[in-house]
C-alpha cells in the first residue's frame, strides 16, 4: 500500500500539465515542485526536461528552459515553446525586464524591515563540489527585500533579485545573518527541507499587451511556517 502511495504522489509531481500557470502560443509558466533538478546536467539523474514532451500541445518539438530554479526551490519556471520565443525570452530575462518574486522563511531578521543586497558574488569549485561567495571581486549581484512576517525566530521575507546569479537569494539571506531554513549548504538544514518559493513572475512579452503574470501556490513544506509567520492564504 505505502508503494502504491508513493507511485501516486510521483504521477501528481510529474503531471505537469496539471502545474501549468499559464499558457499561450509562444510560452509556458510551471509551477516547479521542490526536490527535483530542471535539467540532467553533468551528473545526470532524474529531471523536469525528461517531461517536457508531455507539453507539446501539438507543436513538433518540446518546451525548453528559459531559465533555472534550483533542485530544492519551488515555482514559477518560464518555458519557451519554439526557438523564436526562447529568444525573446533570452532578451528579456539578460536585459533585467523580468520582474521575479521570491519568498523564503528565514532563520533569524534582517537588520531592517527592508533593504537592498549588493554583494558580489564568485564561484567556488572544489572536489567535493561548488558554492557561491561573497567577493568584491566577484559579479555584481543585487537583491531587494521586505518583511512579510515574523514568528519565534523565523522571518517571512517577500526578495526581487535584481540580477539573475546562481544561489543569488541563498547567500545574501546569509550574509545577512538570516539563512534560508533548511539550506544545507549556506545555512543549517536541521531536517527541513528548503524554504524557498519563487512565488511569482512577470514579463513584458508582448508589446501591444499587458505583461504577463503567474504566481504560484505556495507549496505545502512552507505552509506552517509561513502561516506561523503571519500568512492567511491556503
């Protein structure tokens, strides 16, 4: 029975037509569920691309990536349906018109209610694998943010990560002395899974048409936390 359970969890998290948030003749918005990569990379192992052929919707080829979440973070994920739109799409997400909206449940506060992170940031590659740090010398990375929340030493905080860096919002939440709960590798795990949600997205697709928006449910690792931060929403 517990294995029959779990085939069924494992068709809802890969039935990603039922995770569409939007769709039309050139892009895909997903609702990206946690614990699982985007693509194969070098290593290989189970991926969202693998699925894309289910979401053809009679076009001769799959969707593809307009960008990246991580494995452990959940939301809005853009796909382009043919090359002429990830194209447009490339413009967009590189020229900083794409307006993304993260929230996390932090370890800890901020200094302020809200504030801006510049802290450039470089790659560090070593045998046992790679992160991201803090370097003056490093790529120039901002991130606003806003306190949504607050509960006994967890903080609800809405980020707009100005620039599109990997592990961008991870490490500045730690260098501001607040960690994502339940990062492994800038913060403390401590048995919680990650706790950050690309909760929303907008792009200027269209220049005769309003932008586009999604948001994302919030997913259900963040709900009692959130909740207990303030959230009154489902």
């Amino acid at each position: 029975m517990a294995d029959a359970a779990g085939a069924r969890r494992a068709d809802r998290t890969f039935d990603l037509e039922a995770r569409l948030l939007y769709r039309d003749g050139l892009i895909l918005i997903l609702d990206k569920p946690a614990g699982i990569a985007v693509h194969a990379g070098p290593s290989g192992g189970a991926n969202l691309e693998q699925h894309f052929d289910a979401l053809r919707f009679g076009l001769p080829q799959p969707p593809a990536l307009a960008h990246r979440l991580d494995r452990d973070t959940s939301g809005c994920l853009v796909l382009g349906r043919h090359r002429k739109a990830l194209a447009k799409l490339g413009r967009l997400f590189s020229g900083g018109q794409v307006e993304k909206t993260y929230w996390a449940v932090v370890e800890g506060a901020p200094p302020a209610e809200t504030g801006r992170i510049d802290i450039a940031l470089r790659k560090v590659t070593r045998k046992s694998g790679w992160h991201m740090v803090p370097d003056p010398a490093g790529l120039a990375t901002v991130t606003d943010y806003r306190v949504r929340g607050r509960a006994a030493g967890l903080t609800w905080l809405e980020l707009h990560p100005r620039t599109g860096r990997t592990h961008q919002i991870r490490v500045h939440c730690a260098a501001l002395g607040c960690p994502v709960r339940g990062d492994p590798l800038y913060g403390e795990a401590k048995g919680q899974p990650l706790h950050l949600h690309a909760r929303a997205i907008t792009l200027p697709l269209y220049a005769s048409k309003p932008p586009i928006s999604a948001v994302a449910p919030v997913p259900a690792h963040m709900r009692a936390a959130l909740k207990a931060c303030g959230f009154a929403g489902d």
